[in-house]
C-alpha cells in the first residue's frame, strides 16, 4: 500500500531497500486513508500503482489503535474519495481494508 503523506514524498527511481529504510521516519501516516491521498498528491502522481486497499476511516490508523469503537465514513463520502482515486489519479484497482463492510464493497462496485 501506498505511504500517501504530506510529509514528503518519494522520488519514482528509489530502491526498495532504500525506500523503506527511509518509510518510518518520512510520513505520519504507514496505512493510508483515501482523503490523505488525494490531498497528498497531485494529478496524476498515483497512477503507477496498481490499485489502493484503502481503510473505511478518514482517520489515521494511529488514533484507531487500542479505539473501543470502529469508526469508519459514511459508504457515501467514503466512496466518492474512492472514485476521486480512480479518476483523478487513474489508480485502476480500488479495495477496501479495515473498517470497510459490505455496503462500501457494493458501492465500489458500483462505480464500475
């Protein structure tokens, strides 16, 4: 999954090695929300990846763990970030993760 952070971003031609060396201390976030996503990046800067699992949260999982409650977005707005990814980032695969449930599954596929 994509590290998607106002951070900083990485450049295209890293190493993997190098890259994840550099991953903890270079964003705020490891698990992605789709919000931060599309804040994170402009036009277009996603469409290497292959597709995004992303968590039915807008929140980072860093404030969920140890959470008594899931707390997750509403299928509607959820699924409009979704297809934000989809077609101003052209990220052709869209999934879901944590916090995610049959009702925002059904409304991606939706979208196709």
């Amino acid at each position: 999954m994509a590290a998607c952070s106002t951070a900083r971003r990485f450049p295209t031609r890293w190493r993997l090695d190098a890259a994840l060396h550099t991953l903890p201390s270079a964003t705020s976030s490891i698990a992605p929300t789709p919000a931060s996503c599309l804040d994170a990046y402009r036009p277009g800067e996603l469409a290497r990846l292959i597709g995004i699992q992303a968590n039915g949260s807008s929140r980072d999982v860093t404030t969920l763990d140890g959470s008594a409650a899931t707390v997750t977005e509403p299928v509607e707005s959820w699924c409009a970030t979704m297809r934000a990814l989809h077609e101003i980032h052209a990220v052709p695969i869209l999934g879901g993760c944590c916090g995610t449930s049959l009702p925002h599954l059904e409304a991606l596929a939706g979208l196709a």
